[in-house]
C-alpha cells in the first residue's frame, strides 16, 4: 500500500505524508517538508536591534508573540538590558494570551472535525452554532488580552527590547481580567465536551524536552530539562542538542540523547505537571491524563489542559498588574554587546532564539531553534509506529489516521523553514 | 451546489498571519460566511475544489517552481486577491534579496545547499495579474471585510491612498518624531488606522509607500528631525526591497545634496553589507 497526501490541511504550512507498507511491514514512513524557506536568519543580520523583534515575529503567524518574546529576551541578554519587574510580569501575561489564543485554534479549529468526523468547522455553523461560538469566544478573548497588552496578537506593536514603547489601558485590561473569568464556564462545558471524544490509541514511549522553572510553570525563560535525564542552561542548548538535514525536508532535524524527542504541550505537561494550577490538575485528572503520557494524540488533551492553566495564570497575573499600577517606564539602555539566548515555551514546543549583536548594536548572527523542527524526527518516528500498527486497515483510514497523527503535533510547518 | 460565490484562500512563502487574521475576525466572519462557499483553504479544513471565483492568495513567490501552481490558481479564479503584504508587496522577507541567493543557501544549508530551491523574493503581481490588493503584515481585518463586500456587491474597491500620517492624525495621536523614533507614516499607504502608532511605536512600513509618495514633505520631516533621506530607504527595505518605488523614491532622494545621518552609518538602499 503506498500512501501519499500532499499538503497536509489543517496545518500551518506545506507538508506531505508518504509511507510505503507492504505485507503488514512498513518500508517507510516520512514527512516530507516542501515549504519554501524565507532565510529569516540570514536576512535579520544587520538589522538594528530596535527592528529586530518586529522581523522576528513575522517568522510565525499564529506563535507571533512567542518569536517576538524569544527575540526580545535574546536582544536584553546580548545587549545587557535589564528589564523591571512590570516589563516581567507582563512577558509572562502575553505568553499566556499565546496559549490561549493557539491551542483554542487548534483544539477547536483543527482538530475537532477529525474527532467528529468532519472535514473542517463549517459545518459545525450550521449544526453547532453554540459550540462553534464558544471556540470563537474563546480564541478571540485571548486575541483581545494580546491586543490590549502589545497593540495586535499578529504581529505585536508595542513590545521593544526592554519594555514596551506604550503600557495597556488599566481599564481595558480589567475589562480583560473579567472576560477570561468568564472563560471558566466555557472550559467546563469543554472538558465534557471532550470526555465525549475518542482519541485514536496509540503510545510510543519518547524523549520529552521542555524548559523548567524552579518556582512556577514555565512558558517564559528558564532552564532546558529533559525526561532522558540532562539539565542545561538556556544559553547552553548548543551542548544538549543539534540540527541536522535530512533529504525530504527543506527544514531541520533536531537529536538530544536518542536519535529523536518531543517538544510541546505534552512535554511540558509531563515535565512539568506538579506546577499546573490547581483547577487545570483537576481537568487533566477528569480527562484521564496520567503523565507521564507517551502517546502523541494526548498532546491535544495536554494542550487544552495548559488552556485552562494559562487561564487561570492570566487572571492572576492581570491582578498583579492592576493591583501593581500599571506605570509607563523608560525603556533601559543598551550596557554591552556580544551574544544572547533567548527561550520560551511557544505553544508547539522549546523555541530558541540565539543573537549576537556588534558594538553599533546591529545583529551580526541568529539562530533559530523552532518547536517544529525539533518535533520532525519523532513525528516520522512516530508516523513509522503507528502505521505499522494500523497496517491491516483499509487505505483511507490509514490516510486518515496518518494525517491526524500529524496534526496531533499541531506542525508550524512555514515556521520550520524561516 | 448553491450559486453562492465561491471562494479559496491559498499560500505561499509567509507566516500565515493574514490568513490568520482572516481567521480571528469572529462574528463578523461567520456573518461574510453566509454569502460565500468556502471551497478550498487548507490551514482551516480538508477538502479542496479546483472551481472558485474569487482566490486569496497569501505569501510571495521565492522559488521558480512554485509559478506554475500560481499561475494555475490564476487561470480559474475570477478574481485574484492579493492578502497581505508579502504577497501585495514581497512581504519582510524581500529583505533576503539584499544577499546573493548561493549565500543563504549556504547559511541555511551548508554543504548540502545545491540540494535546495531559492531564488528572487517577489510579489505575486510579479508573475500574475491581481485585481485587488489588501495591503498590511498584517492585513487589517476590517479591512478584509470591507473588500469581501465589495467584491460580493461587484464594486469596485477603492485602495487607500492616503499616508498613515493622515489616520494617525485624524486620531490624534502623539507624533513619534518627537520622541527621536524615524518614522515611516509619511510616505506609507494608510489603512491600519495608523495601530503602531497608535501605541507609542513608529510605522515601519509595512503597507508599502502610497502611489505618489510627497517625497518633499518626507524630506522636510526628516530634515527637521536631523535625518537623512537614507535612512528612511534603509528602513523601508524591510517590506519592499525591490518595489519600484521604493527605487524612485531613493533616485529622488538622491537628486539634491546629500545630507549625513548623525550617528551610525546610515542604511544605503540596495547596500549588501
Ligand atoms: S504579510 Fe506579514 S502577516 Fe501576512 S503572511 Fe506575510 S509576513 Fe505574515
Ligand atoms: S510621522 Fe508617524 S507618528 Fe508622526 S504623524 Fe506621521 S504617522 Fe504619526
Ligand atoms: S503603522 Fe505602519 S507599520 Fe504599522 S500597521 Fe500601519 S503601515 Fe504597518
């Protein structure tokens, strides 16, 4: 049985499936990246560190204000720019609207139909208008968190390294607070939503890699951990783990301690669980998520899961805020120059940004680790498991499953080749 | 099959972020849905239709073999739309063509680099006729909209031509100039209600100049804020490096004495160091 889809929908950018089985025995199974590459890294250098961020964030459409967290916080660190305590707070606020904002799509939007054996949302207008409505509610609510804080979820306006060129609005941002507190009633009606739905079954035990923080669940800096074992600090993830090319992709590979692992929700859920909020342990109790959990269409149910963590955090991190006084500040001076490495959790996964800048501040070097091309190796990994495992089946469903096995890694495929 | 319009959104080289944009716009959108037959998006569901009328299309061209695909989408649709500045434009990555194509290959792909496609980053007018632009990185989602109905209604659009100096005034807000920021709303086409502005930034450029930018009252701007007509260019090299007229725009600026920039080397348009 040979298996082809070009271009994977329902997923951000251009990939193909292709697996070859015969007699129950897969001879391969590969996904092929065929998306054109923007050179964002090569095109980046000589930029002043002012724009940099701006062109950062344009590597990504919908994990915008990850690139633009990441490229923000390399540029501080390269250039000896130290932030205020608001300017902190505030970067792990807008990584919260991040999750919200994309896991939200891609739960609702992009994977649902396949669980409901849709092809897309559409039709879902006609026959569940509520629940279409909710999805929408529920994205566009961290839409307008993104746009209160930074101007725009895609592409943020207001952040520049070492703070923001303008503070939200105090009212509009406690508007805000009460419309995420108005989310809670909708991820109730999700999490029995989602008790409804069958997952395909599937495990393949992995490496799951993800950043850690001593005292909260990390989305924004911190050090790199992995479940093989291994520690490393930010700006020595060039000793943990390399990129490496591989025929059928235009994008990167990427290896730590086995020849593939994971970034992403599920990672992080499984590192990292003890640090959820209260009610998210309790939605992830309820949905039968007991980590570790090694099958990669439980990343869905870790994403929603984080969905009602960051919830939660943007409540208590807009109280802060507003309860602080949100003050504008003087963007902080440029002390040096050399290298920097910025880190965050984007919602797909570990995302590096790696500067150097010359003493005019001009960037000089990047590179750019995204989730994606860390994900590809086990994706394929994965996509040989699970097609031998379903072998036997009619060659539609295997198509099927295949395509859904891709999209359980929500691939940020344009991304991938910046 | 109703006789709603149909309609197909598809991309090439870009973030998504319009197609995004188009995505996030809520309501509104369910509402537009009603009208129109969404045949073939592949970021948003499964099945595809090679029958529509109007096409948005997404990204900008960078490598020969993606034309055919292009030019096919062209030869059925009605109507082209081009969504976002990459594909109106060349998007921020046009500033790839500030370096040789065999150098970021190499960059991107070592040794293996010949393996690889890459090649002139260009707006899809380069290689097709668009009948519609929507400008922006991102486009403005009102925008987008607006152009829908009009295309619906079958009248024609009007593009605005006006700078964003002129909707950041309307607003009333605080000009950059004065906070030491080079600010590109002068010369840039409006229509995004003037939003970096709108929070303390500057305009970087990213709906492309109007169609007759005043490059004297850009001039007198920047003169009386001590900067150089080159540093200007500089910066629009981020949303359209090889636009024509930005080409114009640099020749014109190049035409009286030229005045330094204070500071750092100013950026020179088409310098590849
Ligand atoms: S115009 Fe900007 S936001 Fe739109 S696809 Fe291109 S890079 Fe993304
Ligand atoms: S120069 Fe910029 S900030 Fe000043 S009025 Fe024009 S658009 Fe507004
Ligand atoms: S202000 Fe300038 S950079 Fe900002 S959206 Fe408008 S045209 Fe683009």
């Amino acid at each position: 049985m040979e298996i082809r889809v070009d271009h994977v929908t329902r997923v951000e950018g251009h990939g193909n499936v292709l697996a070859s089985i015969k007699n129950g025995e897969v001879q391969k199974a590969i996904f092929e990246v065929v998306e054109a590459n923007r050179f964002f890294e090569a095109f980046m250098r000589e930029r002043s560190h002012e724009e940099v961020a701006h062109i950062a964030s344009r590597i990504c459409g919908i994990c915008a204000l990850s690139h633009n967290s990441a490229s923000v916080q390399a540029t501080e660190k390269a250039l000896g720019i130290e932030v205020s305590e608001q300017t902190a707070l505030m970067r792990r606020l807008i990584m919260d609207a991040e999750m919200v904002s994309s896991h939200a799509l891609h739960v609702y939007f992009l994977v649902a139909p396949d669980l409901l054996g849709l092809k897309s949302v559409v039709p879902l207008v006609e026959t569940d208008p509520d629940t279409v409505n909710l999805a929408f509610r529920v994205k566009t609510t961290a839409y307008d968190l993104a746009e209160v804080l930074v101007g725009r979820h895609t592409h943020p306006v207001a952040v520049v390294p070492g703070g923001y060129t303008s503070m939200p609005d105090a009212t509009a941002l406690a508007q805000m607070r009460e419309r995420f507190v108005g989310l809670r009633e909708d991820m109730r009606t999700t999490v029995e939503l989602l008790k409804q739905l069958e997952l395909p079954a599937f495990e393949r035990e992995t490496e799951y890699v993800s950043l850690q923080q001593p005292d909260h669940y990390s989305f924004y800096a911190g050090d790199i951990v992995s479940t093989d074992g291994g520690q490393v600090a930010a700006d020595d993830y060039l000793d943990a783990f390399s990129e490496f090319l591989v025929d059928h992709s235009t994008a990167k590979h990427c290896r730590w301690n086995r020849d593939s692992y994971m970034v992403g929700a599920l990672a992080r859920v499984n590192n990292n669980w003890k640090q959820l909020h209260p009610e998210a342990q309790k939605v992830m109790e309820e949905l039968g998520f007991k980590p570790p959990v090694c099958s990669t269409f439980m990343n869905n149910i870790a994403q929603f899961v984080e969905t009602v963590h960051s919830i939660e955090d943007a409540i208590a991190l807009m109280d802060q805020l507003l309860a602080r006084g949100l003050k504008e500040e003087d963007i902080p001076p440029v002390t040096k120059h050399g290298r920097g490495v910025g880190v965050v959790e984007a919602p797909r996964g570990l995302l590096i940004h790696d500067y150097t800048y010359d003493e005019r501040a001009r960037l000089v070097e990047a590179n750019c680790i995204i989730p994606t091309n860390q994900n590809y190796a086990n994706l394929d990994r994965d996509l040989e498991a699970f097609a031998k495992q379903i072998a036997d089946q009619p060659k539609d469903d295997v198509e099927l499953k295949l395509e859904m096995l891709v999209r359980a890694y929500d691939p940020c495929i344009s991304c991938s080749v910046h | 099959m109703s006789n709603k319009p149909r309609v197909a959104f598809f991309d090439f080289a870009c973030c998504e972020g319009c197609q995004l944009t188009v995505l996030s716009i809520g309501e509104p959108l369910i509402e537009v849905l009603k009208h129109v037959d969404i045949v073939t998006w592949r970021e948003a569901m499964s099945e595809k239709s090679d029958e529509f009328d109007i096409a948005f299309i997404e990204g900008s061209i960078t490598r020969d073999s993606d034309v055919p695909r292009l030019k096919r989408i062209r030869e059925k649709a009605r109507l082209v739309v081009a969504l976002g500045s990459c594909a109106a434009l060349g998007g921020p990555h046009v500033s790839a063509n500030r370096f040789e194509t065999s150098e970021l290959l190499e960059l991107a792909y070592g040794n293996k680099a010949e393996q690889y496609e890459a090649g002139e980053v260009r707006p899809i007018s380069a290689e097709i006729e668009v009948d519609v632009p929507i400008y922006g990185c991102p486009i403005n989602a009102s925008e987008f909209v607006l152009v829908l109905k009009h295309l619906l209604l079958g009248r024609p659009y009007r593009v605005p031509n006006e700078a964003v100096c002129y909707e950041c005034k309307l607003n009333g807000y605080e000009c950059v100039f004065d906070k030491g920021m080079i600010c590109l709303g002068p010369v840039t086409r409006c229509g995004c209600n003037a939003i970096c502005t709108s929070r303390g930034h500057r305009c970087f450029g990213c709906r492309g100049l109007v169609d007759d930018p005043n490059v004297d009252a850009a001039r007198d701007v920047l003169e009386e804020h001590d900067y150089s007509l080159d540093e200007i260019i500089g910066m629009f090299q981020i949303y359209s490096h090889r636009a024509p007229r930005v080409q114009q725009l640099a020749e014109a600026a190049a035409e009286p004495q030229k005045k330094r920039s204070k500071g750092s080397e100013p950026w020179r348009f088409g310098s590849t160091t």
